[in-house]
C-alpha cells in the first residue's frame, strides 16, 4: 500500500513537481496551499506524513503544526523551509517536527528524509514493545524501535521525535565513545552542511532536557570533534 503524503506548499509550481515525482515513487500525494487549507485537509485524510513549508498565506507552517500536534503527537512531520536561522529550526523542533529540509532541495533527498521517518513511524502492539532491543541510560529506558523514552522511577514514558531517537541511538550505541559530529551529520541528514549542523546542535538540546530528572546523566559537547553519552 502507497504512503499517504500531504504536501503543503503554497508555490504552485513547486507543488505540481514534488506530487508527479513523488507519485511515481508510489506515494499518494494530497495537496493544499496555505495552512488553513492544509490543516483541513489533515483532519479530512489523516495522512501518513505531512511535508510542510513553513511561509505560507493565512496560516503559517508553524501555526497549522502547533495545532496538528495538540492531538497527534505521532504522524511524522518534515518542514520546508528557505529560513536558515537557529530560532527557526527551534521553533519547529519545539513545535514537534521530526526533520527539516532546506529550500531548496533535490528530490530524492526528500524521498530519503520521508522514507526515514515513515520506517520509524509504524505503531507496535504491546508484546511487539516488549521484545524490542533497548537501552538503560541511568534512571531512564530508551527503546529506538518505538522512540520511547521511559522514566523508570515514575514509569512515565514520552514518545520523542523520530530525529531525536536517532542521534540517541547512535550515541547509546557508541556510549561513553566520543561520537564525531561528521559521523552523525552524514548517517542521519547526508550532508553535514551548516543548517544540518545547527539542526544537530537543537536536537541535542533538547536530548539533554529530556534527562534533567537524573542529573548523573550528560551529552557531552568536545569542542570541535563530537558528542559523548555518559551516565555516571
């Protein structure tokens, strides 16, 4: 079965190309050209991935992705955008994007970014949960297949971005290793031009806020080399 894609884009042009490329890559794509038609047309087809611009007439992407997210907290969500500012890319991580795209952009370098985040987006039964590989990072337990972050103390368990689960993937996986920021770059985006860069710089971030309940626990940043997972 094809993934359902909305494209929301308000250049037209641009709109007709990504749809005919896309559809013969064996997505369904629906289309709208402002936010508060795109928001409509969200709650009409519920689809599988949204692709949003961000600067849009009547309702911006940031606008119409806030109000998606008070109740979806799931369907992944790619922005596109021309902004290139570090208070943009923290406006949309905080507002729950799972990655962003600069305009403007080949292609299949959006066919892998929605890819990626599609494979990271199916719903797993309870048993499916429980047998999947995870990882103990002090008082919390991180299951990548799932994207969950559970505080055992609590047992309050977050559903993180499927950008953020990632680079908590790679750096579990290398924990207590310094892992080059090169090497991240490259596995997650493909380029490790400097939008990407600062991307990185946001989601780590965020990582780091979601562990203040166990301050043992620290993502550190070598200057000029990479990132470092630690759990004392």
């Amino acid at each position: 079965m094809s993934s359902k894609v909305l494209l929301v884009e308000d250049e037209r042009t641009l709109s007709g190309i990504v749809r005919d490329a896309l559809e013969t890559m064996d997505f369904s794509v629906e289309l709208a050209y402002d936010g508060s038609e795109g928001l409509r047309r969200y709650f009409e087809i519920r689809p599988d991935i949204l692709v949003v611009d961000v600067m849009m007439p009547k309702m911006s992407g940031f606008d119409m992705v806030k109000a998606i997210r008070q109740s979806d907290k799931e369907t992944p969500i790619l922005f596109l955008t021309a902004k290139t500012t570090v208070d943009d890319v923290v406006t949309g991580f905080n507002l729950g994007a799972d990655d962003y795209l600069k305009k403007p952009f080949a292609i299949p370098e959006l066919v892998v970014r929605m890819k990626t985040l599609l494979g990271r987006s199916g719903k797993k039964t309870p048993d499916q949960e429980k047998g999947q590989a995870s990882y103990s990072i002090g008082e919390y337990q991180f299951t990548p297949e799932s994207a969950t972050l559970l505080y055992r103390p609590s047992g309050d368990s977050t559903l993180i971005p499927r950008r953020e689960a990632d680079i908590l993937q790679l750096l579990c996986k290398g924990s207590g290793s310094i892992i080059p920021t090169q090497n991240i770059l490259l596995s997650l985006w493909g380029d490790d031009d400097f939008f990407n860069a600062r991307s990185l710089q946001v989601l780590i971030t965020r990582l780091r806020h979601r562990f203040s309940r166990d301050p043992r626990i620290q993502i550190l940043n070598v200057r000029g080399t990479g990132y470092k997972l630690i759990a004392e």
